[in-house]
C-alpha cells in the first residue's frame, strides 16, 4: 500500500505542475487577444482620462508577468478577483454556478455510465449476435449528431410537440429535488445520447479483446456459465481501460456542457463563460478556464489510481 | 450442432468405455473458408487408463483433447461424428448442458498455467469456483479440499498459496495448482495439454511425478497431449500418434516404443539421432575469435544476474551455454553484444577488447557479432518480404546495392534451402516456423559474421524441423569457419551440436569443458541435476529417476529453488524470455 501512497502523492504533485502550466497559458492567450479591456469596458464613448483611470484601477499599466503574479497569488489564497463586467467576487459567482454544473454533471453520469457499462458488457456477451449489432448501431448514430442537433430534436419532440417536459431547465433556488431531476431531464438525457456510445463500446472492445486469452478458455472449460465468464472472468481484467474512458466522459460532462447550457438556458459554469466571452469578461473567463482544467486533471488522476487498484499485479507486488 | 437435449445421465454400464470418439471431424476457419483440420479420428478411453496424444504441431492435438469435451474453440467447429462419455453423446447436448460437464466431469490442465490462470483472482478463489459452481461443495469444504490437494501436489505452503495471485507464484507451482484446479471436483477424465511444455527440465521431472502419483491414486483417466516422446512414455498407458489430423497409429506405450509400425512414427522415434563430432579445442597460442574475460553484469544496483563469466570461442567452433531460466544464459548475449555494458570484466573480438557499450563500437565490430533469436515472428518484421530482411544488413554493412545486392540476397537463399525464385518476395507470415527460422539465420549471415549467437532458435521449433535448422547451422558453421555460441535449455541439442559446453546456474558458470568431458561422469552436482532430469524413451525412466533421487536424499523439492527469478522480478522480466 506504501507504494500506491506515494503514487497518489506523485501524481498529485504533477497535477499541481500541470496546473501551474495551464493557468500560465490561459494568462498568455488572453494577453493575446486584441484591444483594450478598459476601452472595452467603457465603450467607444469614453474618453482618453477615464480609460486612462480605469486603466489604472484595474492595474493594466503593469507589466504582465506582475499581473500574472498577482492573479496567481490571488487565486492561491481563493480570491479570484472581481468581473470586470458588473464588479461582483468571482469566487462567489463560481460556487453558484459551479453547483448547477455538477448536479446536471452528476444527473447525466448516473444515467450514462450504469447504462454504457451494463450495455457494454451484454453486447459482449452476445457479440456478434444481432442484439450486439443493433446496439453498435444505435450507439454509433447517437454519437455521430452534434449535441445541439439533438438537443434541439428531444426540444421539438418533447417540449414544443408534446409539452412533457420544460425547455428551460433553470430551476431557480426554491425547487425540491423532483421539481431539479425533472427540469432538468432534457438537457441530461441529451448529455447522456452524447457520452453512453464512447463508453458503451469501450467497455465492448476491451472484454472482447480478452475472449481470446486463454484464462478465458479455461473458465469456459470449466463449465461457468457465459454471463459468469464475463462479469468475473472478463470484467475485472477490462477495468483500466474502462475507468480511463469513464473519466474523460465525466471531464467532458463538467467541461464540454457548453453548448447543451446555453440551448437549455441552464446557469450553469459553461454559460457562464459564454457570457464572459461576450462580455470581454476576461478575469471570468480565466477563472473558468482553471476550474475546468482542475477537474479534468483531477478525474484523470482517480482514474489513473483507481486503474492501478484494480489490478492485482500492481497492487500486491513481490511475494 | 444439434441442440436437442437428451436425459442427462444414462445408467453408466460398466463395460462401456469412459469415452467413446467416433469418426471426428472438425473444421477451422481460415478467411471465408472453412478447412476439415481433423479427419475422422477415432478414440477410446477406459475408467482410469491414461492415453497419450503424439505429433508435431498442427497435428490437431489439442483440437481433439477440447473436443473430448465437447468444446471448439473459436474459429473451429465440429461437423461429424460422437463425443459419448459415459454412454452419453457430448455433441448432442445443448451448450448449457454440456456445461454441466466440463469442469466437473471431464477437467482440462493447460500449456501454460501463467496464462491459463486469471491474473485478476487469487488462486483459492480460482480453484473453489467449479466445486461451487458445480453445487457439490460449499466454500468452507472447497477451500478445506484446496489445500489438502495442494499439499498432495507438493505444493510449499499448501496452507496460503492459494491466497496469492497468480503472479506471486513460480511457474512450476503454478503449473502443479492448475493440475488440483482441474482436480477439484474429482473429475473422471482430466485432459492434459502440455502441461510441462513451458517448464525447465529439472522443474518438469518434479510436476510430472506429482501429476502421475495423483491421477493413479485418484484412478482418474486422462489423455495426456504432448510433442514430447520421452514424456509421454513416463505418463501414459497406451500412445496415439497424429498427424496432420489424421490417425497414424495407436499402441501400448512399451508396444509402441519398442516396435513402431508405421514409418512417420518411425522418424519421430529416430529424432535425435543428428550429432556432430566434437572438435578439439586448438592451442593456447591461437587467438580465439571471442574471449570473455571476467564478465559481471546487473540489471539493477545490488542484484548481480552475471558474475565472472569467462570463456572463449574458437574459430569454427561451437560453444553451447545452458541452464535453466533466470540463469543469465541470455544475459550472457546481451552482455557480449554490448546491449547490457558489463560492469567489469571485458570482451575482446580476435584479441581485440571491443568498447563495452553497443553504440561506442564502430560498425564494423557490429557487423562481426550477429545474434539469431528464438523467436523469428517478433525479431524479424512481419510487414518485410525476404528480400528487404536479408538485403538490409548486406546493404548497411556491406554497401551493395542493384544487382550485386540481388545476386547476393539469392545466394543467401539458397545457402539456407529457401527457392529464391518463389521465396524471394515473401513476407515472413506466408512462411512456417522453419521457414523463418532460416530466415533468421540468412539475415544473420548477410553481415558476414565472424561470431554467431544462436538464443534458443530451435526452442519454438517441432524436432524434426529443429533438426533441419541444426544441420543447416552446422553446414554454413564448418562452410565459413564461425564461430558460435548456443544458447540454450535443451540438453538433446547440446549434444548435438556443442564442441565445448558451460553450463550456468544463477549467474555463474558452474562447469565447463569438452563436450565429452561435461556430458560424461563424473558431473558438477548441478550438470548432473541436469542430465538426469531430461527424459528418456524408456518407460521405466522416471520411476528409476526418482527411486535413485530418494536413495541419495535429493528428493522432490517443491520447485521454488530451480527457480531463481522471480516472475514478478522486474531485472527478470527485462531479460528476454529464455523458455
């Protein structure tokens, strides 16, 4: 178990590396983008003295690797400064936000990964058979619509046609947890058709890689029953790649909501910096950005660590 | 198949066979097509009796041992005859009934038990899965049978090894806990697959004697599938040889081996007759081609896998390494080609000491050192033809190109019986094993070697085709005067071939000399452990084997000191596979 410790301990330490990099370009890259934020700010209006203070409060005139150094500090000790758009505590706006983005994150997970794994580990079981194409099909098609496609699709079907369900997903701050699961069940289910395909034939391909090993044979030889040969004998030597692609999915569900966000009207994070891009509300934007790269870094450390504890040849090493 | 389901348990008469296989035919898929691989093969086993199953690869020995249970692997398929065990035919059953069977009634012991063996589950949990799947055990009872069964099977610890994972495990335990594995429900056919093919000899001899003591005393039948003559003829009561998937002859072992009938029996019997005359080492004063001074070498601080390794090879003449794995054997290679840099002691090319790193040496060095490897599909590019192999290192160290490359590429062909015309375009997986082989040996010849490093290359290789490789080595060995040395487990093979032998235990050389010196008495204790553990034609060889062991005290080990590396040892693990 020592050694599993210290990986973690590694793994988190190149995590806060990573980290460090990735704050460094998002800095560079809104460096680059053109014009002026306080001119942005004030309008084509302004003129030269306001700009010019403006310019001064916010601290424009330093030179960059100062201002990075005081973002950084800053967001170090939690404070990620103020919206240059409507002046309110960032950190306070990110919490908001980042709630609605991890309940509708965590809605479409519960869905999703049940569903690809369970879907995943029958088509093995009957591979080949016409059950198993049908669902390889199915997937396929569910993955190869852009996400607004079919969200607008499950909007027109469910909301505008047969008005099942809402077509904002906002549930304001008074709702139960019935009155949340079921305002926001399109934009969840639409995140679900994006992500169940990937992980469903993952987990396909990496039991079906293993049929052929001959621990495989011998389970069959010794007279277990198919389901068994695969849910014990398969399964738990298919873990790793699984938990890997689990894990991006599950980046992907708190990073890549943008666009299933904004067609549902749902506050949350990645509209948020949509607005923030809109807006030139750059310390919003940043801000963002980091949160994202967090959670994706972080996802793919548990997934590494959860790889290396399913299996037993790292875990238990030596005699 | 038919998938109607008949009454499952006739009453059993006792004068009808265990196992009734009648007219046999199985078919294997190759592209769209599907090839007859098995022609009709008839087989009878009685309550108890052990068969055993002859004949090179591909001859559809393990295609008929799975059948015996009904099972085809994937690709394959049954398209006549009966399977009846027990008065019950196998093929007619459904899947789910056949299941009923396998495992419980008829049990199967693989080649290879490191793979055969989910690396995911602990081996208890491995073992007790038929008995409880079965119903005929509950857990307590499973695991309580699992270590007395280990403990029968001479296995170290019977108490806890099942709660280590298989790869916590030697190889010859594992091999012995995959045998009560298959024993766990008291099956009343056990078919073996090579069960001690991957093994070292001295590991062999002990797996062997403990699967035979426990199949006579539980009265358990089994065919017994090998390639290997000797071996066959400790373990079984009567010999069934194959080839091709065809029914060549069948006898009583001792009928068998004392009068084969049929002429390919006969050249199977005839094996291992190729033997070259040992040359006489030259004078001191000539140089030999290469000298190995002092060798020690590691893969990791500490952990020494090679120490004080000298000896040389003269021109012309050939020096056979062996031991067993983890010895350092192939380490040697590496250390004298300069991919492991020893950490003391040196190399020298015909008197000259070559720098010890791979990429301080200039090509021309590289050039006169040239290794053949065991296994030819992974050291040589399945995407190349023959032309591209062989040609590369003529045009890298030679530097011909056009025609003179050409007529040089065919030339090599030839030398290694290889039709240039029809093999010059081929690619390395339209050929058979020894096919490549040769290859291997072509493109080791193509630089113009002064010293040749031969790594188990006939290992992988069926004995009449290793045979051909031998005389072939042999013929361009005395045709350009090189030098060689032979890696390698086989003792059969040294004799063969060797004018000096070394033999290596854990990194040392333990006894080396002329090949008549070491392979007659008197032995180093280790060489003679060797020699006496490689099996004979004669039935009686194991039972004498082991009789003179107990009289002089050496006993059955349990297989964890002949292996000296351990299989999770990372330093092992980067050594190439010397089985």
């Amino acid at each position: 178990m020592i050694h599993l410790t210290r990986m973690i301990l590694q793994r988190l330490a190149l995590g806060v590396l990573t980290l460090f990099v990735v704050s460094v370009v998002i800095f560079g890259a809104v460096e680059l983008l053109p014009g002026d934020i306080a001119q942005e700010i004030l309008g084509q209006s302004a003129t030269e003295q306001t700009v010019a203070a403006l310019r001064e409060e916010l601290g424009l005139n330093d030179p960059a690797h100062v201002r990075y150094l005081n973002w950084l500090g800053g967001v170090l000790s939690g404070d990620f400064g103020r919206s240059l758009a409507n002046g309110r505590e960032i950190s306070s706006l990110l919490a908001s936000r980042f709630g609605y983005t991890l309940f509708l994150a965590a809605y479409a997970a519960a869905i999703a990964v049940p569903l690809a794994i369970t879907l995943g580990v029958l088509a093995a079981l009957y591979c080949n058979s016409i059950f198993d194409r049908l669902i390889n099909i199915l997937s396929l098609s569910a993955i190869s619509f852009p996400e607004f496609f079919v969200a607008y699709i499950l909007l027109y079907l469910l909301s505008a046609e047969h008005a099942i369900f809402p077509s904002i997903a906002d549930y304001g701050s008074q709702a139960s947890l019935g009155e949340m699961l079921y305002r926001t069940f399109l934009p969840a289910i639409t995140l679900v058709l994006v992500i169940t395909a990937h992980m469903m034939r993952m987990t396909r391909a990496a039991i079906v890689n293993l049929l052929a090993q001959p621990y495989i044979e011998m389970a069959r030889l010794k007279g277990l029953s198919p389901a068994r040969v695969i849910l014990r004998h398969a399964l738990p030597n298919a873990l790793a790649p699984i938990i890997n692609v689990v894990a991006l999915n599950l980046a992907y569900l708190v990073t890549g909501v943008v666009i299933v966000e904004v067609v549902f009207v749902y506050p949350g994070l990645g509209q948020l910096m949509v607005d923030s891009v809109a807006t030139r509300d750059i310390t919003v934007v940043q801000a963002c950005c980091l949160v994202f790269a967090s959670i994706y870094i972080l996802l793919n450390l548990t997934a590494d660590v959860l790889s290396i504890a399913t299996n037993p040849r790292l875990l238990h090493r030596g005699r | 198949m038919p998938t109607l389901e008949k009454p499952e348990l006739q009453t059993p008469a006792q004068d009808t066979p265990l196992l009734r296989i009648r007219n046999l035919t199985i078919e294997a898929q190759t592209g769209d097509q599907w090839i007859q691989i098995v022609h009709g093969i008839d087989l009878d086993l009685d309550r108890g009796e052990i068969v055993g199953l002859i004949g090179e690869s591909g001859a559809g020995k393990s295609t008929v041992g799975l059948a015996a249970m009904g099972f085809a692997r994937q690709g394959c398929r049954i398209t006549q005859g009966t399977v009846e065990f027990d008065g019950t035919d196998l093929l007619a059953l459904s899947e789910a009934a056949r299941r009923a069977y396998r495992g419980k009634r008829i049990a199967y012991v693989a080649q290879s038990a490191a793979a055969s063996f989910n690396p995911a589950h602990r081996l208890i949990d491995q073992y007790v899965e038929g008995p409880l799947r079965h119903g005929l055990q509950s857990r307590r009872e499973a695991e309580f049978s699992a270590k007395a069964l280990f403990a029968r099977l001479r296995l170290p610890e019977p108490d806890v090894i099942g709660f280590r994972y298989p790869h916590q495990v030697s190889g010859g335990q594992l091999q012995r806990a995959i045998t009560a594995m298959a024993m766990s429900c008291k099956p009343e056919l056990i078919v073996f697959d090579e069960p001690t093919t991957a093994l070292d000899v001295t590991t062999q001899i002990e797996v062997l004697t403990t699967i035979r003591d426990v199949v006579r005393d539980l009265g358990t039948a089994a065919i017994y599938i090998t390639h290997d003559l000797a071996v066959v003829a400790q373990m079984a009561d009567r010999i069934k040889v194959l080839l091709r998937g065809e029914h060549v002859e069948e006898a009583p072992t001792r009928e068998m081996l004392a009068n084969p009938q049929e002429d390919y029996t006969k050249s199977l019997w005839a094996v291992r007759s190729f033997q070259t005359d040992a040359k006489a080492a030259p004078p001191d004063h000539v140089v030999p081609t290469i000298r190995v001074e002092d060798i020690s070498a590691s893969y990791r601080p500490g952990q020494m896998v090679l120490e004080d390794i000298s000896f040389c090879v003269p021109k012309g003449q050939t020096v056979a390494i062996v031991g067993e794995s983890g010895s350092g054997k192939s380490t040697v290679a590496r250390a004298i080609t300069g991919l492991l840099p020893p950490l003391s002691g040196r190399v020298l090319l015909d008197g000259e000491p070559l720098p010890p790193r791979l990429k301080d040496r200039s090509k021309d060095q590289l050039r006169r050192i040239q290794m053949i490897y065991q296994m030819p599909d992974t050291a040589l590019n399945p995407k190349q033809t023959i032309r591209d192999v062989v040609g590369r290192p003529i045009r890298f160290y030679r530097g011909l190109t056009g025609k003179a490359l050409d007529d040089e590429v065919r030339a090599l062909l030839s030398a290694i019986e290889l039709e240039p015309d029809v093999y010059l375009d081929r690619r390395m997986p339209q050929l058979s094993g020894g096919q490549k082989q040769r290859v291997g040996i072509a493109r080791a010849l193509a630089a113009e070697p002064d010293f040749l490093i031969c790594d188990e290359i006939t290992s992988a290789l069926d004995q009449l085709v290793a045979e051909g490789i031998l005389r072939l080595l042999d013929r361009v060995q005395s045709d350009l005067g090189l030098a060689c040395a032979f890696i390698t487990h086989d003792l059969a093979t040294v004799r063969a071939i060797a004018d000096h032998v070394l033999v290596m235990q854990k990194g040392r050389i333990v006894e080396q000399g002329p090949k008549a010196d070491v392979l007659t008495p008197p032995h180093h204790e280790y060489t003679e452990l060797l020699l006496s553990s490689v099996p004979e034609m004669d039935p009686d060889w194991l039972d004498r084997t082991i009789a003179e062991r107990e009289e002089r005290g050496i006993g059955i080990s349990d297989g964890s000191a002949a292996e000296a590396a351990a299989p999770d040892d990372p330093a092992a693990a980067l050594q190439p596979s010397d089985s």
